[in-house]
C-alpha cells in the first residue's frame, strides 16, 4: 500500500506541475513575444558627421559600429551565426547632382 501512495502521489504531482508549467507557458510566451518585438523596433539615432550622415536605426540591427572616413557598418553579432547589418558606403558624385 505505500508503495502505491508514493506512485500516485508522484503522478499527481508530476501532472500538476507540468499543468502549471504549460499555463505559465501559454500565458507568458505571447507577452514575451511581444514585449521582444517592441523592443526590437524601438528607433535609436546615429550620426555621423563626415560623411553627413544622420538617421534612426532600429535596435535590432544597432550593437556594434564599425567605420572608417567612407564606409559606416552597423550589425549585431549573433551566437553562431551573423546576424542583421546595414552598410552606408560614401562615393563621390560625377555629374555633381544634388
């Protein structure tokens, strides 16, 4: 008989804590999905005054800057893996057109 207490208490528990588990779940992971988002999207500025650059870049993309006197790279290193970037290459203009 205590044997089958201690299987049924077990299966009890087990059952509830993983229906707890999956609640926390399904009631956590929208709002986390969307709070992730949000923050991802939020815009940050970026200047750079020799090339007369002057924009928002989103913080998704906005980690690490890398620039010389023509070229500007912004990108966010992922574990493993490369992740977004955006390049802005300065050139001259030839026919000296607005």
């Amino acid at each position: 008989m205590k044997t089958q207490l201690w299987v049924a208490l077990l299966i009890v528990l087990g059952g509830g804590g993983a229906l707890g588990g999956e609640y926390l779940l399904v009631k956590w992971y929208p709002r986390h999905q969307q709070r992730v988002a949000e923050e991802v999207l939020t815009l940050l500025p970026y200047r750079k005054a020799n090339l007369g650059i002057e924009m928002q870049g989103e913080a998704g993309i906005y980690g690490r800057v890398e620039g010389s006197s023509a070229r500007v790279r912004i990108s966010r290193p992922l574990f493993w893996s490369f992740g977004p970037s955006l390049t802005i290459i300065s050139q001259s203009n030839p026919d000296n057109a607005a």
